[in-house]
C-alpha cells in the first residue's frame, strides 16, 4: 500500500490546522472565511491523508476535478496555488485523469450518473450533497452549524483498495 511521504508530526500539524480552520466558536476574524473557501482547504488537503493502491500510485501533478457548477468559485484555485504538484481541473472530460473528484451540490439529480461513471476508475469521490457517503461516495463534507464535517465510506474506498491515514479517520464521522 503507498504510503504518503509526510512524516506523521507533520500530518499532525495539518490536521490541528485543519480542526482550527473548522471548528465551532473559534473566534472571529477580520474576514470568516466561507462554508466553499473552508471546504476548498479540506478537499485539496484531503489527498495528503489518503493511501492510494501499491498498483495504481498517484503521479503529479495530483488532479483535483469539479463537475457540474463550481460552488468554490476561485477559493479552490487560491488553495491549490498554495500546494505544489496540484492540479485542478473543473468540468473534466475524461474521469481517470482525476485523483479526487468533486460532485457539488448542483449534480445532486445526477449523482447516480456521477457514482456509476466514476466506479471503474481509482479516484476518491467528494460531495457535500446530503447522504453521499451512505449512497456509496467515499467522503462526505457536511456544514453542521457552523462547521465544516467529515463523513466517511470506508467500504466505497476500499473496494477500490483506498485506504486513509488514521488521524483523519479519527476526525471523521465513518460508516461502513
């Protein structure tokens, strides 16, 4: 199984940042940044926790797409700018070109279509569509209140032999 490269202090680190950017009452700053700016973070970010399949490993650049109407308008490529070896792509044509795959809330009619098209492919399917993760999404990213959560679908990723780094598995909310 590939293992990130990260040293595990350093995973540490990005998720103590991650919890500071989305927890419940932190304290106000000059600008709170938006519920897509907070979940822009997350989904470049999420590619860090993530265990791809010792068959399939992921070479940059890291491809992050987005279907249907982009709901981070330019948060996602601002966060992408910041992280080396990344790609966003938005509208995708081809779906094995993608790592992670974002299915916003605008495909919610179409999210089966998104499930069935993505299924033979080796990518982590995201959505903040309510209940994706228990229709067979891998990540969940729900706004509860005032935070940003994580749901997660074992069983989705690894039937694709996807696994994730146990610190988030911790923060998450899993279902099996």
């Amino acid at each position: 199984m590939y293992r990130s490269g990260l040293r595990p202090s350093l995973i540490a680190t990005i998720l103590a940042a991650l919890l500071a950017l989305l927890a419940p009452g932190r304290p106000a700053q000059a600008q709170d940044p938006s519920e897509y700016s907070l979940k822009a973070v997350l989904f470049v970010r999420l590619a860090q926790f993530v265990y791809w399949p010792p068959d399939k490993p992921v070479t940059p650049p890291l491809r992050l797409c987005v279907v249907g109407r982009n709901p981070f308008g330019n948060a996602l490529m601002q966060a992408d700018q910041s992280s080396q070896g990344i790609e966003t792509v938005l509208g995708p044509g081809d779906l094995g070109a993608c790592h992670l795959l974002f299915i916003p809330r605008s495909e919610s009619g179409a999210l089966g279509q998104w499930l069935e098209r993505s299924s033979s492919r080796t990518l982590v399917t995201v959505s903040d569509i309510p209940g994706f993760a228990r229709s067979g999404g891998m990540i969940e990213l729900p706004l509860e209140g005032e935070r940003v959560a994580i749901v997660i679908n074992r069983r989705s990723a690894q039937k694709k032999a996807i696994e994730f780094n146990a610190q988030l598995l911790r923060l998450a909310r899993v279902i099996d």
